[in-house]
C-alpha cells in the first residue's frame, strides 16, 4: 500500500500541535503579565512603624497620614505647621538605582490637624519597589519633626504612627545649633523655602561668629555667685510663695519641675528654684525673697532697680514693681511694704513665653505674700 506523505506528516506533526494549544493559555497570560507590568505598582513592603498608636498592625506605607501637632509645653493646638510625606522608589535588581520621587503636603488646621491621603500617582516597573519615606512637620520657633528620628538627642523615634499620630513640638533654643537643624529638615522646596531664615544663623556657627546668648536661672544679681539647684528645701519662706502646679497653671508647661534653692544671692533672705526637669535653663523659674521693713525696704528695692541693667520701673504688681529682660531671661521685682517683702522673680523665655505670664506669675506671688510670717 503506498505512502500517503501529506497524511502522514499531520499525524506526526498533530502531538506537537496538541502540546502547543495546550500551552498556549500559559504563555498567552505570562507575555500578558509581562507586558502588564510595565505599568504595575511597586513592591511595598510592611511599614517599620503601627497603623496607630495602640496597635501592632503594621501601617500601610502610601498612606493616608493624619494626626495633630501641639506644642509640647503646654499641649496647645498649633496652625499653620508644615507637613510634608515624600516617598522614594528605586528599581533594578542587584544594581538598583533611583527611580522616583513623590511629595506631599499640607498646613495643620486651628486644632492642628493634618491629613495626607493615600498615595496613587506610582511610578511603574516589574523592579520598582518604595525604598523611602519621610514625614516632617516644621513650624518657625519650633525644633522640627521628623517620624524616623529625632533632632536631639540623636535617637530613634519610636511612637510615630500613621494615623491618630500626635506630633509634639518643642519650641526651640538658642543653644541648639541651626547647621545641624538644616541637615535635619532636609531639602524639599517647601521646606527649604519654610527654613531659609535659619541660613544666615547656621552660616555664623560655621564661621565661629556666633554669640551664645545667656542661659541662667534667674537675672545676675550683683555680688551674687552663681546659682545652682540644691536639694528640695524644706518648708521655708521662699517656698511657700509659688509651687509648681501654680506656673504650670499660668504658662500651660506640662513637664516637672526640680525644686531648690539657689546659692545665696549677697543679702537674700530666701530663695527658691523651680527648674524644669530635661529641659534647658530657659525654662527654669526663680525668687529671690528680702524681708526688710521700712526705709531698709526701699533702700533695697532702689539698690536692685539701679543695679540691673535694663531695668525699668512699671508699678504693675505691689506698691513698687520694675520689669528688667536679659537674653532669655526675664524679670520682675515687686515690693510690698505691708508684708515687710522685697521678691525679685525671673522666668525664662522658654517658660515664659508671653510677658503677660510672668506678671501674672508676680500676681500669684504677690496674692501668696500673706502666708508669710509677719515680721
């Protein structure tokens, strides 16, 4: 019987044939992956940080972000803070190299409230994969927030979270260096624009122009050697016209205080410091008390007014009183014959950040006067 050729190289060729269409749907949907994710989203790992703060779910790294920033004192909302979220994304496999940046940004509302929403707007790329992320929150006056760390001392920040996140912002001091904070914020152009007053600050520290400014517990008193906290004073004088609970009332301060005296200042009867734990001197609080009577009294007071320089007479507390200001450092002296007492008070600009507080702290001292023994 012949050799029909045609027919039988269709019966070699149908297995191969079979074998190709049943593999077909295979490599039809891998070119169809392949070919996709040239548009898919990056690889997105497990955030380092919790969804909220009393949870242990992991956060989602593209968002949304919300929460509250306050001053760290006194626990008030603050507007119009700067909030900026800025993810990074590489791509590459072994040799990887950046690939995009994302940023974005807000102001907190009156209640100090900020929201970031999800991040939608991904770059592509079987390879791309978010490498980094940042959230920073700035406010002139203030030391800046950043969610992986913080400015000083160097650690770690480990109570950011994505939501429900309450930034604490601590309002800044003159022994804090501006080069460092520069290189701490960063350099996005909103943020380089919000930071730029701080340039000409941190080029003086560079060049070793910078002056330091006074940071003391209270006012130098003439003759006086310096002041430092000592152990908690018994139940004297001093003491018995201002507590704690009574500043922390008038300036909003929500940290604790140290109590002590300080080294005596020439002729002081008593003194009394209140110096603010973890914080620098700027927001310590101290009296220095005389008790004198009649021309000893005014003697004295005159003595102190022409003695500090700066010193200005007011007559807002007492039957005399004086303002005086030096560095960061701010005072008053008020007399009040009746009660044979002379109180010079001094509030640093970081306790007192309103003139107003310290005169209704020399209010409460005056007001507290008649718990002292009568002469």
């Amino acid at each position: 019987m012949p050799v029909n050729a045609p027919a039988l190289s269709r019966a070699l060729a149908a297995p191969r044939i079979g074998r190709i269409l049943a593999v077909a749907p295979r490599i039809g949907l891998a070119l169809a992956v392949a070919v996709g994710c040239s548009s898919c989203g990056p690889i997105v790992k497990p955030a380092p940080f919790p969804h909220r703060p009393d949870s242990v779910e992991p956060a989602f790294m593209l968002g949304p972000y919300e929460g509250r920033v306050v001053d760290a004192d006194s626990g008030r909302p603050i507007e119009g803070a700067l909030v900026v979220c800025s993810w990074g994304f590489d791509r590459g496999v072994g040799n990887t190299a950046p690939e995009a940046e994302r940023t974005r940004e807000t102001r907190t509302d009156p209640d100090g409230h900020y929201r970031i929403a999800r991040l939608r707007d991904l770059p592509g790329g079987l390879s791309t994969r978010l490498a980094r992320f940042s959230l920073i929150v700035y406010q002139r006056g203030y030391v800046a927030y950043r969610n992986d760390r913080i400015f000083q001392p160097r650690w770690r920040r480990r109570d950011f979270a994505q939501r429900n996140n309450l930034v604490k912002l601590a309002r800044w001091s003159p022994e804090l260096s501006h080069a460092r904070h520069l290189l701490f914020v960063g350099g996005t152009p909103s943020l380089r624009e919000a930071i730029r007053w701080e340039q000409a600050a941190a080029a003086l520290e560079l060049a070793g122009d910078a002056r330091p400014k006074p940071l003391v517990s209270d006012l130098r008193v003439p003759g006086a050697r310096p002041d430092v906290a000592g152990s908690p004073p018994p139940p004297g004088q001093a003491s018995r016209l201002l507590s704690s609970d009574e500043v922390r009332a008038i300036t909003g301060f929500n940290g604790a205080f140290e109590l002590g005296r300080l080294s005596q200042a020439d002729d002081a009867t008593d003194s009394l410091h209140l110096k603010a734990k973890d914080r620098p001197e700027r927001y310590d609080v101290a009296l220095r008390l005389w008790r004198l009577s009649g021309a000893e009294l005014q003697k004295r007071y005159e003595a102190l007014l022409a003695a500090l320089p700066g010193s200005k007479q007011e007559d807002v507390v007492g039957d005399r009183s004086f303002a005086v200001a030096q560095g960061e450092i701010t005072g008053l002296g008020l007399l009040k014959e009746d009660a044979g007492a002379l109180v010079l008070i001094t509030c640093g600009k970081g306790q007192c950040t309103d003139p107003k507080m310290l005169r209704r702290i020399a209010e409460k001292v005056e007001d507290n006067l008649r718990r002292l023994p009568a002469q």
